[in-house]
C-alpha cells in the first residue's frame, strides 16, 4: 500500500510506502492537489455542501514476479575478470520513473553500447545490471551480489540480556561472517547511477582512499566534460551498497542535482519531460570511459578492509 507524504501544493507530491503495513487492514491513501482542497475548503466555509466522488480500484500482488536484467561484453586475456555497471529500473507509480531511475538505466544501456560499437578491447568482461526491487531495500542488486560474489550468514544470536543490536532489519545491525564465492577475487569494481539526470562530476569514494589517485587520472582527459569531483564521502540510498557492502569496490557517481530532489525523486512530476538530453548523452560517455578504464587496467581496483557489519547493502 501506498502513502503520500511532503505535499508541497501546486499539485506536486511524492510517495513512499511502509513495508510493515498489512495489505488487508491498510487504508489507501488519496491525495488532491493544493487548488482542489483549497476550493472543497472554500465551500464549507461558506456553508454550501460538498460531494466528492472517487472510483478507486486496487490490486494488490502479494508474490510479484521480480527479475533483474544483466547483459555483457566479454573480456579477453582477462575474461574470468568482471567490472560492473548497473542501475536500478523499478520506480514509484506517481510517474512513469523518467529520472528515478530510467535515466540512469538508459545511460549505462547506452554506455555498453558505445563499447561494443566501438570495437574496443575489453580485457576483463564488462557487465550490466539493471536491478529490481531497489526502492524496497536494495532487493535485487543484493539478491544478485549474494548469489555470485558474496553473502552474510546469520548474525550470532546476542548473549542473555544483552541489549537489542543497532540498526533495523540488517541495515546496520549485527550481522553474521562474510561467505565469500570464487568470483569475489575476480571482482574489478562497480559503477552505478542512480541521482537523476543531471551531468555527471565526479565519483563518491566510498572511504576508499587508494582509488582516488587512479580515477584522478581516469578524469583529467575528461575534465572538458565536467568531469572534475572526487570526495571521500560515503553516499547511500543505492545499488553500489551492496558491493561495497561485502568488501567489493562499488562507487556511485556524483551528479548535478537539477530537480531531483525538488521536482522529480519520488514526485508525481518524475517523467519523460523532466530529462536533460545533453547531460544523458554526457553520463552515457563518461560510464562507457570508466569501464573501459577498468577493464584494461593491469590490476583490480585497490579495496578497502573488509566489513564486519553492513548498512543498507550490507548481506
């Protein structure tokens, strides 16, 4: 079931969900825009009555049938290695998700196709996810990474008496030791974009130091492009995490804001009308260049320590 919530009037919300609500029990939620309830309001106060009529007709999924979609260039001399792009293709039913997340799925899309048009050797195999189930919880990049590169075991169960373990629902909480696969030491790095469909100007660390030199490098011949930012910030909210989550090099891209966070994330405004074609084609070049960088690099991405405990992506 869905809520709405932070209505800004003008006719612009956005809308979010609970995961604890009971289908069965849950009202629907429905909104109108500012103009609407100012008028209903108008009218009362002047004593005139009102009659608002709705047919509002739901259909809830209790098992839907949830699919990533993962494509590649296989590599050469370097084959078994793996650098990876992705993105995340579900939205939330206010708009048809032009820029949370087409955008960014578009972009890497168009991104493995320049590499493959290209002709270009690619000495490790370059993969492209499009994950599902995101706006639940990271559900389908962390399905993905737990089935091939890495997983958590249960948390050991806490001594008597011992307080609760921060965190809800593994998001921080205690969690159990990392069972790591074969092609976890076959893991280049992952880039992921998922803020809207602003330019694209640097790269979010991660707290991992040791990259930065190198994509300080991989920017300066794309400098012209905007592309010229790099902090050792962690940023959340997204697919990287569940690589990052499990000790592999997983980056988010950083991006002009443009309406994101105003207009479209989560917005009933987030459609078609809402992208910024230049800044698309812009993304889609600098994805191409960094996986192209990482393919044909002599050696993986540098990691940091491994985790004992994860956030959002966390296994």
């Amino acid at each position: 079931m869905a809520n709405a919530a932070d209505a800004r009037g003008h006719g612009l919300f956005t809308l979010g969900g609970n995961r604890n609500s009971d289908p069965a029990t849950t009202l629907t939620t429905i909104v109108v825009a500012a103009e609407h309830y100012g008028r209903v309001a108008r009218m009362l106060e002047k004593n005139i009555p009102v009659t608002i009529e709705a047919d509002i007709k739901n259909t809830y999924h209790p098992t839907p049938t949830m699919f990533n979609a993962v494509g590649e260039i296989p590599g050469t001399d370097k084959a078994d290695e793996i650098v990876m792009r992705g993105a995340h293709f579900d939205s939330w039913h206010g708009a048809t998700g032009a820029t949370d997340n087409a955008a960014g799925s578009a972009a890497m899309m168009e991104a493995l196709r320049i590499l493959k048009a290209s002709g270009v050797t690619l000495r490790r195999t370059v993969r492209l996810g499009l994950w599902n189930g995101e706006e639940q919880g990271l559900i389908g990049s962390r399905d993905y990474v737990a089935q091939h590169f890495a997983s958590r075991g249960a948390a050991p169960a806490p001594p008597a008496g011992a307080p609760p373990a921060a965190g809800r629902g593994g998001r921080g909480g205690a969690q159990g030791p990392l069972e790591m696969k074969p092609a976890h030491a076959k893991f280049a790095g992952y880039f992921n974009i998922d803020n809207g469909t602003g330019a694209i100007h640097g790269v979010y660390l991660q707290g991992n130091n040791a990259i930065a030199s190198t994509f300080r490098a991989w920017m300066e011949p794309l400098a012209d492009l905007g592309m010229t930012h790099l902090t050792i910030r962690n940023t959340g909210g997204t697919d990287h995490q569940a690589c990052d989550g499990v000790g592999l090099p997983g980056f988010q891209f950083i991006q002009d804001t443009v309406e994101y966070n105003t207009v479209t994330h989560h917005y009933n405004m987030d459609s078609y009308e809402r992208l910024q074609p230049e800044d698309m084609r812009r993304n889609a070049t600098i994805a191409a260049a960094f996986a192209y960088l990482a393919a044909n690099r002599d050696e993986l991405l540098p990691r940091k320590l491994l985790p004992t405990a994860g956030g959002r992506g966390g296994q």
